[in-house]
C-alpha cells in the first residue's frame, strides 16, 4: 500500500514530533508527503499548516513566529492557525484578499508530542491510564527517521518470530524460532494480541526487568491502533510494569518517522531512564538494519501472492486484512510500488 496514494490515511492522528522541538521556532515535517509546518503559539499549544506561502511558495518553516502567528522569512506575511493570512506588511490601506491563505492543520500536543490530523480523524487519538497517574513516569526514548514502511514496521512490532534471529545479541534465544502461546483478538480500533515466548535475560537488563534470572519467560498485552501506532504491554514477575508506545508516522511511502515513550511504575533511582533507553534502543537498532533492508511497501491484499506467509505472520495479515476493507470502505483501491513483481 503506497501511503501517499490513500487520502482514507489522512484521516487518523500522528505523533510528529516532542513538542520540545518547537521552543526555538516553527519546524518543517513531511506527512504522507504533505509538507507541512509547525510552531508553537503564545499560550504554548502547536499550531500547523502547509509549508508554503501563497505569496511566492517560499517554506514558511524557514521563518519564524510572532505572537501566535507564523511569519514567512520572505517577504513577512502572516498566517494565523486557521491559515489565513493577517498581515501583509507592505499593504497600508489594502484589504487582504480574501484567497489569501494556506491549508491549515488539526494539531494538538499529548503525551508530550505534537500530533496532526491532515483531515477530520477517524478515531479519537488514544488515550492510556498510565498517563497523569503518580505511580507511572513517562519516557520520551527516540524520535528519529527510519527508511522503511509503516506496516512494515506495525508488523514487525508483533512479530514473535523474529526474535530468534534479529535480536539474537540481546534477548532472542535462538532455539525459540516461535512463540509458546499466540492468541489475537479483533477490536474496533485494530486488534489486542497476547504471547509468551522464552527469552534470554542478560546481565544488561536486569535492571530493567528486576530480576536476575538468565532466562525468562515474556508475556506480552500488545495492541495495534489502525493504522500505524502500537502500545506493548510487558509485566515483569518482578511486577515492574514497562509499557512502550511506538509510533510509525509515514514520512512518505520510503520512510516513517518512528516515535516511541515508555511508562515505568518504579523510579529513576531503581532504574534510570538512560538506561532504559539504551537497552531498548539497542533492542530497536537490530530491528532497524532488518526493516531498513526490505521493501518499504508492504502489499495489504495477500489474495494477489506477492509475499509468502507462515502461521505467526497472523498479526500481519490481519493489519492487512483491516487496512484493505479501511481502503475498500471509503472507495479507494489499493495503490502498489512499482517494486511488486511476481
Ligand atoms: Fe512568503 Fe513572499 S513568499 S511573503
Ligand atoms: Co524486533
């Protein structure tokens, strides 16, 4: 499914960027191949729109803000949040015409993150209890761009069987090439999926998991949010609670902007979040090489026999089995790479 071609994606929530980002001036970000701006207004809430001025195209990102408003770096005209151009500083006693204007965005900030909606979203964007509850802290642990699908990355996220092989220099044990336990669960916004697999765990991490056994058997409460957001729920027997959100904003149909937080219940003192971080970064590299190294296009009708699948891919094809009746359901037919050939 080439990303860009299907307007139905426009329609759902994505994290973009930490808000952070914005405290020294608007900042360009590409979604779904729509360039757009974003900036920060007086009262600290993100504002965004297209990146391009209607006076001569220039990219309003290269300007910077006033008060509430963006200002292009070219000439000096001013939009405001809805987009409509309120001053144009070489006009004395001329009315703005009325067409003057960009295409402004749905933007809010949750979770520490700035996130747009290209057009009215389908769902609400999630919320979870772990946040703005005293026994979590919340994590920011990367943001950065990776070139590859966002399927691909949503399904590997749920892909047990993988671990073996990709993350066999961390946690993967290379006899386990599947999962003990598989069991998936429709939902309305996608799906819940919970799995046990034997998993090694090294010195590194056990801190982490609170427990200093070499092996351990991981059980996992993940839940895919259509179309590109995943929340994997992990209990350690320690009763250490570590919940990680992981968010596939695509970029265009090569790359995604991958955006990911965790919550703990314990504290920096029994285990600091830099060093959460660098496990589970080290955990994302491996996956990383791999997903960078297939094709970004992941095709969602498998009745065409494009790729070949085995039983523990079922997470997969069941993202795919939603993103084609999401498509199909609002009249769009799938658009493929050119770099599906039989
Ligand atoms: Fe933006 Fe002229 S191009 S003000
Ligand atoms: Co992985």
């Amino acid at each position: 499914m080439l990303v860009t071609q299907h307007p139905v994606l426009r329609r759902f929530w994505y994290a973009v960027m930490p808000i952070k980002k914005l405290d020294d001036g608007p900042k360009p970000f590409t979604l779904l191949g729509e360039h757009i701006v974003l900036w920060k207004m007086s009262d600290g809430t993100p504002a965004a729109a297209r990146d391009r001025c209607c006076h001569r195209t220039a990219r309003l990102s290269k300007g910077y803000v006033e008060g509430d408003n963006i200002v292009c770096g070219y000439h000096g005209w001013q939009y405001d949040c809805t987009g409509a151009c309120v001053k144009i500083p070489q006009f004395t006693s001329e009315k703005i015409p009325s067409g003057a204007r960009v295409d402004a965005y749905r933007c809010q900030e949750k979770f520490g993150y700035v996130w747009v909606a290209l057009e009215e979203p389908l769902l609400p964007l999630i919320d979870t209890p772990e946040e703005g509850d005293p026994a979590y802290r919340r994590i920011h642990q990367f943001d950065e761009e990776w070139k590859t699908g966002a399927l691909r990355l949503m399904e590997n996220s749920f892909d047990t069987a993988h671990f073996a092989f990709v993350h066999k220099g961390t946690f993967g044990q290379n006899n386990q090439p599947k999962p003990e336990f598989f069991e998936i669960r429709e939902t309305d916004y996608g799906f819940e999926a919970e799995a046990i697999v034997p998993i090694n765990n090294p010195p590194e991490s056990h801190r982490i998991t609170g427990s200093t056994s070499p092996t351990t058997k991981r059980h996992f409460h993940n839940q895919w949010h259509m179309p590109f957001f995943r929340r994997l729920g992990l209990v350690y027997p320690s009763g250490i609670h570590h919940t990680i959100f992981t968010c596939a904003t695509p970029i265009d149909d090569g790359r995604i902007q991958i955006i990911q937080w965790l919550y703990r219940n314990d504290t920096e003192e029994q285990c600091p979040a830099a060093l959460l971080n660098e496990w589970d970064i080290k955990v994302v590299a491996e996956d990383k090489v791999i997903l960078e190294s297939v094709d970004p296009d992941a095709p969602c009708d498998v009745s065409l026999l494009l790729e070949q699948h085995m039983p523990s891919d079922r997470p997969g094809l069941l993202m795919r089995k939603r993103l084609l009746a999401l498509l199909r359901e609002h009249g769009e037919k799938e658009t493929l790479s050119v770099t599906h050939t039989r």
